[in-house]
C-alpha cells in the first residue's frame, strides 16, 4: 500500500484508536458478562435500543 508520507502519521494514529476501542470493548464485554442473566437481559436491551436510535434503523443486518 502506497501512502504519502504526511499520511502515515495519520494513519498510525487511526490505528492505534482502533485498538483502543477494541480494548475497550472486549473490557465492556467482559463487565456485561459478569451479572446475573437477567440484568445481563437488560443491558442488552438498552443498548439495542441505543443502537437503533443512533442508526436509525439504517443498518438492519447488524441487528
């Protein structure tokens, strides 16, 4: 992959978010795990509702 020098730095940077979000997910998924089913239920009910109304309803097949 061919990248102009100026945009490595930016690149490196993008990066280096994505591995931060996906630590933060996995440490999210690891504290959603940890209660009760029923409490695990509703987390995942309000996030999803979370998400619906962030996306809109766009993204069906990520439902």
């Amino acid at each position: 992959m061919s990248l102009p020098n100026d945009a490595v730095p930016v690149v490196l940077n993008l990066i280096d978010h994505l591995h931060q979000t996906r630590r933060e997910l996995r440490a999210l998924t690891r504290a959603i795990e940890e209660p009760p089913e029923d409490v695990r239920y509703s987390i995942v009910s309000v996030s999803h509702g979370l998400h619906v109304r962030t996306n809109r309803g766009d993204d069906d097949d990520e439902r």
